[in-house]
C-alpha cells in the first residue's frame, strides 16, 4: 500500500467575502504525480499556496509525513523537503543558471555565518557539495550548455526548465509545479512531460501539479483532482475524471478539449 506524502483535510479560505477554497480534501500517495485541474478561478492555485503557506486556511488542515503544516512559517518549508515553481518564473535574471541553481541548495547550508565569512573548511566543503549537487540536476535536465549563460538572455522555455532545476537542487521529496508547460509551446510541452516522468521514476520524487495544458495531464498523471468555483468535482485516473459529468460540465464542454483529452489518455 502507497504511503500518503501530503494530506489536505477540509480546506476553505475566504479572502473577504469570497469563498476561494470551500472544503477541499485530498491525499497525495509517495511516488505518484497527482495534479488539480480546473478552470481559471477554480482555486487550484490558492491550495498551493496554502500547502506553502503563502496563505493560511481558514479552516482544515494539511499534514506533510504526518506534521501538520497550517502553522509553520512559509521559510520553514523548504527544509521539509517540499520544493516549488511558479507559473511566473521567478529566478535572478542578472546571475548564471549554476549561479541560480546554488542559490537553491540554501536549504542545506548548515555552515553558520563565521564559517562563510572566513570561508572556513567546512565553509568549503559545503561549497563543494553545493556545487557537485548543482551540476548533477545540470546534467540530468540536458543544461550544460547553459551552465554559464545568463538567465535574463535565455528563451522562455529554458528559463522554465532553469527554474525546474533550482527547485530540484533542494532535493524535494515533494515538488510543487504550478502550471508547468505555460507560455511553452508543444514541442516544449512535450519536452516537459519528459522531464517530469523522470523526475518520478529516476529520481523518486513525488510531484503535485497544477495544470491546463490537458494532453500533459493525461501523459504523466496518476491521479488527478478537478475543482471548480473552490470546490472538489471528482477525483480520480485521467480517463476517470474526463468521464465525470460533472467535470465535462463545468470545463471540458468544448468538443477539441474533451477529445484532445480523451486522446491523450
């Protein structure tokens, strides 16, 4: 039986007056990708950034190996082992990509600041290990060409996957993805889908995602949930949920959509 990673149990936030997230429940099993469809204004964001805590529920909980999150200071997740991306690509654009991807191993420096002042041994040490982490993630997402490049002067889809590879460099047990293929087209769509089944099945992490893009979805989901107005539609396989009435109902009514999906799957 799969272990469950990450719990969310009853969730609503109001923003106001507005119920943005209204009782949602779901658990995310170790090794799967489980990804949160929906249309715009569904809520699938907003329970992203509940789990990492850039907003508190108003009521629920969500539990990470068995540790309630809902009261833990947003620095503090990444040292759990929880990793993210944005659907707006959030990296220094003025610093290389292996510059980038160290600034990710800051989770893991356990120097103290006298040690990095005088750049101690074991300053050093944690120097060496930082960068032989970085030029791992470098190799394993096809970046060496990049190594060196500034980001402000890379094409969108290589900043997407720079930022992909920041994220690997915490060692996540736990990867958050927050619209992974937007802005890219289908080639680099397909690209992404690559990069995300090997980050399951190579490297063992587990991989909850928010996504459109519904050929993606169907190709590397296990699992999906659909929301809709805050709220939890169905949950289940790719070809479960796209056989919901209610999930075509509410946003699959559009015929390309429902048979790009029913392709896909």
């Amino acid at each position: 039986m799969s272990t469950t990673l990450l719990s969310a149990k009853n969730l609503s936030v109001r923003f106001g007056g507005v119920l943005a997230v209204n009782n949602v429940s779901f658990d995310v099993k170790q090794g799967e990708v489980f990804t949160l469809i929906g249309p715009n204004g569904a809520g699938k964001t907003t329970v992203f950034n509940l789990i990492s805590r850039i907003y508190t529920p108003t009521t629920g909980e969500i539990e990470y190996r068995g540790e309630k999150l809902t009261h833990q200071p947003p620095h503090k997740i990444a040292s759990l082992g929880i990793a993210r991306t944005f659907q707006n690509i959030e990296l220094f654009e003025h610093a290389t990509v292996l510059h980038n991807l160290l600034i990710g191993r800051h989770t893991h420096r356990k120097t103290g600041l006298l040690h990095d002042l005088f750049f101690t041994a074991r300053a050093r040490e944690a120097e060496l290990l930082a960068r032989e982490k970085a030029e791992q993630v470098i190799d394993f997402l096809d970046l060496q060409h990049h190594r060196d490049s500034m980001v402000a002067g890379l094409p969108y889809g290589v900043r997407k996957v720079v930022e992909l590879a920041r994220a690997l460099c915490t060692e996540p047990q736990l990867l958050l993805l927050d619209e992974p293929s937007s802005g890219l087209n289908v080639e680099e769509t397909g690209d992404m889908a690559f990069w995300i089944q090997d980050i399951q099945h190579e490297l063992g992490i587990t991989v909850l995602m928010v996504e459109h893009d519904m050929s993606l979805v169907s190709r590397v989901s296990d699992r999906v949930l659909a929301m809709n107005q805050g709220e939890v539609l169905a949950v289940g396989t790719p070809r479960e949920v796209q056989n919901d009435p209610g999930v075509v109902e509410a946003y699959l009514g559009s015929v390309d959509e429902v048979t790009s999906l029913r392709r896909s799957a």
